[in-house]
C-alpha cells in the first residue's frame, strides 16, 4: 500500500480498536446496566472515531506533525468559509457528546470524553471568541513554516514522495500569505506580533534552502520542474509578504498584547483543564517562590562556608543578605560555563550523561526510541530557547529531536555572556534533563503506547510541561552530578523559573504589568540573567495561559506522588510509579489521579 494510505488504514483500524476495552461478561441481574454502558462506550467511539477524521481533514498541517499523512499536500483554510466549517463541526460534535450519558461511559473512556469536550469548546472560544486569526500573524507565519517543516523534517516516507506533497503545498502557501492580509486588523495586531513575525518571515526560505533544495534532484521530469516553480513562486510571496509586513503591518500594529482578565480565564481553563484557578496559582505560586529561596539560601551557606569573599549569612537573614548570599553562590555555577560556539556540543555531552544516570537509577523504563540534538529552524526562533519536537503518535520509531537555538550571530558578546551565564554547564544539564531525559522524550516516547488514539492526539501540555519539572526535581533527588550542591541550587534555580512563568503570565495579561516589574520578577526574585528575562518577557507577550503550565502541572504531579506514597504505606516503588503514570497517555493530570486512586472522574 502507499503509506498514506496505509496510515489511513492504519488510523482507521487503531480508532476501531482503541477505545476502550470490552468488559468482562455480566452478571444476569447486571445485564441491562452492562447493554447501557455498552451503548454508549459505542457512540463515544464512533463520536471519536469522526471528531479524528473531520480534525484531520480540517487542520491538515497539524494532521502530518501527528502521523496521519492522508492530507500531506493540503493547507488549513483560515478563510471565512474555512472558518465556518471548523466552527460547524465542533458545535455539531459538541452537541452529540453532550447527548451522550457520561456516567454510562467507562472510566477510560469519561477521562477522553472530557478531553474531547474540552478540546470541542476551545477550538469554539478560539475561532468566534478569541479569534486569533484576526490579531496575531503567528497563526500565518507558524502554518506556513509548518507546513514544510512537518513534511521534511523526519522520514516517514520516501524522499521523492515529500518532495512531491511539498510542492503541492508550496503552491498553496502563497493563499495563506493572502489569507493573513485579508483577515488581520493591524488595529488590532499587537506591535510585538507584527515585529516578530516579520523576523520569522525569512525562515520559510531557510526551510526550503535546507531541507528542500539539497534533495531537489530526487526529483526528474515534470516532477522537478513543478518542484522548482513552485520555489521560484514561493520566493516572490515570501518577499510580498515581507513587504506588506514591513510597510503595512509594523507601522499600523496598534493593538494590545494583554488579553485581559476575563478572556484570560477562559483560556486557562481551555490550555489547563486544571481544577485550580487563577487565584489558586497564584497563591501557590507565591508561597512557593519563598519556600524555594529559602531553600536556596540554605545551600548558599553551604557552598559559601568558608570562602574569604562571603556576605554576611547569619540564621535569620533578611531580604538583602538572603539575596546577596543566593547571588554570590550562584557566581560559582555561572563561572563553568561553554563557548558561545559549543553550546549544542555540550547539550549532546549532557544528554548522554542523563541517560545513563536515569538508566542506572533505575528511576524510569528508558524507550530505545532515537532522539537527536538539532539546531531550532529559523521560523521558529524567537519564542524559547529550547523545545522536544517528538514524532506523532501515528509516526512510530521516528527521531525525537531536541532543539536548542543558537546563540545569534548578531550578539554582542557582552550578549553571549548573559545568555552563557544564564545557560551555564549545570543548566544545559537541566536543559537535557527537562526537554529530553527523563523529561519530554521520554514522556512523549511513553504517552504514544497509550492505547487512546485521541489521548495520544489530544496529549496534555499541563502534563507534559509538569512531568518534565517534575522530572528535574527527581534527577537532583536522585543525587545527578553526584550530589553536587551547586546542581541542587541550580535546579532550584530552574525551578524558580517555572514559579515566576506562572506569576508573570498572570501578572502581563490580567494585572497589566510593566516590562519593569516582569524584570524585578525575573532577574531578582528568580535570579535570571537579563538576555533570559528580556528573553521572558517577548515570549509572555507573543503567548498566554502557556506559561502557567509548567507550574501547574508540576504541582499536580508532587500532589499525585505523596498521594500515591500515602495510599502504599511504605510499599511505593518508584521506577513502578513512574511507568504507570506515564501509561495512561499524557491526559490532564488530574485524571491520572482519578484513575490511579480509583476517584470520581470529574
């Protein structure tokens, strides 16, 4: 079969199979209940089995990073009319499994109705409520990137055969450039946006430079000469958008980057599906920026004990000493540092080291699924330093890459050196250890055995950002650089950064917060060096209600630890733990405590 059309068949078949498993026979008194249940398990598959194909078929470009390669030569249609039509299909869904009787449902297949009804009414808030496709040329840029990228970054098929599908959408990529000045206000685009995008803008042609031009002679005949007109088209688009984004878009951007209160709580509950509030976060995450400076402070003492330039450390410090004590320790962790040139260099070194180390603790079942360390493309630098970029959970064996972007050319070294300071030898250990070992790959290499093909679809930001904070906390448990008090404080430090995403998210979006207060946020209390802070502070007005994640869903999974620690008296295995948390396939956290401790899922 061509692999489209066997990942067709293979989707089709895995849907079928999926969505939960037959009960065990009932007993006689217990038949009518069980033929119930057995109803409704059966419209909620077949309700799933359509939501996958219809969503597929509606956002073709997300539909190849997942694995279903039967739309690999389509583009999403922000248009009016492909607006509609997604907004069409999730209401009608929507209504469907509202019509469904959850409680009949098994407990397996409550947890994804919820996922399912969560995702169906914020693909609506989306579309008709947030509307990003009117403010934010992200959605533009990030299509237009993404539909390259998707099809050329792993081989998932024959080359000649992405090359084809590429030049399908190459063609296509120039009525999503036209689709963005039709659709956005500039009144009301954020100027950031527009400045942002406008950067990226170029990075669509380093994609076909890169990934496509070098196996252009994979392709002959009228195959190669559509190939070459089609990049030929796309180069002049690139450069017309990039007019219209410098003369048109930039100097007309008025709008503000603040979603605002109301909207902003809306969208948590929509990227959470958290039962904690805004409030709630806020509260924790407060608390728990002091506990962790004080923990922190505690390890100054120790790394400092004796040094003939240490600040005053007395046993109940206040603001400044504790401040001063946590600064000058940290002074020894930035001294170990990498070239500006070999930072991807030492990112390989630490990822091999924490594999071995979560191998030889025990801690974790280590997939044998590949991973590489690559340098982040073009049109998606700007926005994070560093991100996991697993396969789809319908692309089975292929690589996880590990993306870290480069220090840029045009930094001044005064530049590189706060980035270095801040990316020090024990940060990009952490680095490895949150985006790869045993952090997102090793997540993502779990959550794709689920077997819930909508869970594995539908795969949980809260959880995945969680499990990898969490997973820093147990490597340092775990005594990662043999106990080195310097990794612990620099975890501690990471971990600050995951407090402060979650303060400042709230803080720029709800309470109007100046660049001036993020920055004491960010360089005082959490310790961050200004190029990550500045850093910091673009991304959390380019996004909204992402930031939170790492803090919620970290705090979610230490509940759901000492829960489980408490239910097993003295029993708890934790490699046992860890396997079992990660085989329910990456849904909100919440329901993996439901599921495990046998609670109402709800």
């Amino acid at each position: 079969m061509r692999p489209n059309l066997l990942a067709a068949a293979v989707l089709a078949a895995t849907l079928a199979a999926c969505q939960g498993q037959s009960p065990p026979p009932a007993a006689p008194d217990a038949a009518p209940q069980a033929a119930a249940a057995s109803q409704q398990d059966a419209k909620f598959a077949d309700l799933s089995k359509r939501w996958l194909d219809g969503w597929m078929r509606l956002n073709p470009v997300t539909a190849t990073q997942i694995g279903d390669h039967r739309f690999d030569e389509d583009i999403d249609d922000l248009s009016a009319a492909g607006r509609q039509r997604a907004s069409d299909f999730s209401k009608g869904l929507l209504a469907e499994l509202d019509a469904i009787d959850a409680s009949k449902l098994s407990r397996e297949n409550q947890v994804d109705a919820m996922i399912l009804r969560n995702q169906l009414r914020g693909d609506i808030w989306n579309l008709e409520t947030l509307q990003g496709w009117a403010w934010d040329p992200q959605v533009y840029s990030g299509l237009a990137g993404g539909a390259i990228y998707n099809l050329m970054a792993r081989e998932f098929a024959p080359m000649p055969q992405r090359l084809k599908s590429a030049t399908v959408r190459m063609q296509k990529i120039p009525a999503v450039f036209a689709q963005a000045r039709a659709n956005l206000d500039p009144a009301r685009v954020p100027r950031i946006h527009a400045e942002t995008v406008a950067k990226q803008n170029a990075g669509v042609l380093s994609l076909i430079d890169t990934l496509i031009v070098p196996n252009a002679g994979q392709l002959s005949g009228d195959d190669r000469k559509r190939l070459d007109e089609a990049i030929a088209d796309l180069r002049k688009a690139v450069a017309e958008q990039q007019t219209w984004l410098d003369k048109t878009l930039v100097p007309n951007a008025k709008g503000d980057f603040r979603i605002g209160a109301e909207r902003y709580d809306e969208k948590l509950q929509f990227s959470l599906n958290s039962a904690l509030s805004r409030a709630e976060i806020k509260q924790r995450a407060e608390t728990e920026l002091k506990r962790v400076r004080d923990e922190m402070y505690g390890i100054a003492r120790t790394v400092l004990k004796d040094k003939p330039d240490a600040p005053d450390m007395p046993d109940a410090p206040d603001d400044d000493q504790r401040q001063k004590a946590i600064e000058a320790a940290l002074e020894l962790a930035y001294a170990e540092r990498p070239a500006r040139d070999q930072v991807v260099d030492f990112a390989k070194k630490t990822l091999a080291d924490a594999t071995a180390f979560t191998r030889a603790k025990n801690l974790v079942t280590v997939p044998d699924d590949p991973v590489k360390i690559i340098l982040m493309p073009e049109f998606q630098r700007g926005v994070a330093v560093a991100y996991c970029d697993s396969p789809g959970p319908l692309d089975k064996g292929l690589d996880t890459y590990y993306a870290i972007s480069p220090i840029p050319d045009d930094w001044s070294q005064a530049q590189a050196d706060s980035f270095l300071r801040e990316y020090n030898d024990r940060m990009i250990h952490l680095l490895s250890i949150h985006e790869a070992m045993p952090g997102h790959y090793l997540e993502g290499a779990h959550s794709v055995n689920s077997p819930s093909t909508l869970r594995a679809v539908l795969r949980s930001g809260l959880f995945a950002e969680g499990w990898a904070v969490y997973a820093e906390d147990v490597m340092a448990d775990a005594g990662y650089l043999d106990n080195d008090p310097l990794f612990r404080l620099v975890q501690l430090k990471f971990y600050l950064r995951t407090i402060s995403n979650a303060i400042l998210d709230q803080g720029v979006h709800v309470d109007h917060w100046t660049r001036e207060q993020a920055m004491d946020l960010m360089t005082q209390q959490a310790f961050q060096q200004e190029r990550e802070a500045s850093g910091k502070w673009v991304r959390a007005q380019l996004t909204s209600a992402q930031l939170p994640t790492y803090f919620v869903g970290a705090q979610e999974f230490f509940d759901l630890r000492k829960a489980v620690e408490q239910r097993q008296d003295g029993k708890f295995d934790l490699k046992a733990y860890h396997d079992k948390v990660l085989s329910y396939g990456a849904p909100p956290v919440r329901f993996v405590r439901e599921l495990m401790l046998d609670e109402p899922i709800k």
